[in-house]
C-alpha cells in the first residue's frame, strides 16, 4: 500500500482534490496531510488511537475503553464475553437511547 489520491468531478461547488495516505498494513494514516495513528498501547495494529480532533484508548484486552472526539469522552465498559456492557458520556445532555422507525437504536 501507498499514498494515492481520488479525484472528484462536478460534485458540490466544482472539481476537488484529496490525498490519502495508508501504510503497509491497509490503515488509512493522513487525509489531506492531517494523520491518523494506531496501535499505540494496548490497541492492536489496525485500533485507530488518534485522528484530527480524536482520541482513543484501550484495555488490556484490546477493547476501546475510551474515545474523547472534538471535547466529548465516552467511556464503555465491556462485559467478560465481549459485549459492552457500559456507555457514558459527559456529553451535556446526555443522549437518550432509542429507536427510529427502522428499528435501529440510537443514542
């Protein structure tokens, strides 16, 4: 893998160019020159552990614990078998789970 670049005709105001970058193992690592990171830690090769604006933590176990995304952390918790069993936010208001018309929860 390489760095390659995808071209765009006639979408939203006029022609546009990006570049992405990928590193030996398939990770997308820099988009428009802004990079991305993995596997720091206890995160596994392919774990995103920071972007633009992002950044993400593991366990021992390799499961996210944690993700902060512009100010807002969540944390989650997981349960023996891999499930997760916890979700909180500082997000305020919190969000109220739910679900939408197609039966997709949210929240």
């Amino acid at each position: 893998m390489g760095n390659g670049s995808i071209w765009k005709t006639d979408f939203g105001q006029g022609d546009y160019s990006h570049s992405y970058g990928y590193n030996a193992i398939g990770n997308l690592t820099s988009v428009d020159g802004a990079n991305w990171s993995y596997g720091a830690g206890s995160a596994g090769p392919h774990a995103l552990t920071a972007a633009p604006g992002a950044s993400f933590s593991y366990g021992d176990t390799g499961r996210q614990s944690s993700r902060t995304i512009d100010t807002v952390t969540t944390t989650l918790g997981w349960t023996p078998t891999g499930m997760t069993d916890t979700l909180t936010t500082d997000l305020t208001p919190p969000p109220t789970p739910g679900y939408s018309r197609n039966s997709h929860r949210h929240g």
